[in-house]
C-alpha cells in the first residue's frame, strides 16, 4: 500500500477532482470490461454492497483510497477515474 500513500499524496497535493457521478462511470467501466460486482470485488477488496450503492448513487463519490484500489482492480489509470470530476468540487474542498 506504499504506493498508493505516495499517489494520495501527489493527487492531494495536485487537487485532482473527485466526481459526483462517479458510480456511473465505474458501472460504464465495468460492464465495459464485463466484469461482475463480485469480480471486482475479489480484485479490489472493496465490498460489492458498497460497489453496487455508488453505482446506483447511493453514495457520492468514494475517498482516493477506494478510487485507487478500483483503478487497479479495473486496470485502468486512476486519473481516468478521478478526472472524471465536476469541475465544482475539488479534494479537499
């Protein structure tokens, strides 16, 4: 997890923008790539109860932590997912 320290700095650091429609992008990324809740899950370790509530808007955006760990389940770079922001709102505002 070192390395994702490192890059949670630099993204803090940077103000890269989180989105507010970030579960629609990760549903699009993941049906793109076919990949069920359950799969993602056992690559990211984050829970699919949680992965299926930000798809559906349930909850907001996640914390870089989580953004990070889907990246790489999802094999896509993570700047692609936190770029995907409203230019309203920015880490740590």
């Amino acid at each position: 997890m070192k390395d994702i320290d490192h890059c949670l700095l630099e993204v803090q650091d940077k103000g890269i923008r989180v989105s507010a429609e970030f579960g629609l992008l990760l549903k699009k990324v993941r049906g793109n790539q076919n990949m069920s809740l359950r799969e993602v899950e056992q690559r990211s370790g984050v829970s699919a109860s949680y992965l299926s509530r930000l798809e559906r808007g349930e909850r907001r955006s996640p914390g870089l932590t989580v953004v990070f760990k889907l990246a790489h389940a999802l094999n896509v770079p993570y700047k692609d997912l936190v770029t995907s922001a409203s230019p309203r709102r920015t880490v740590g505002e």
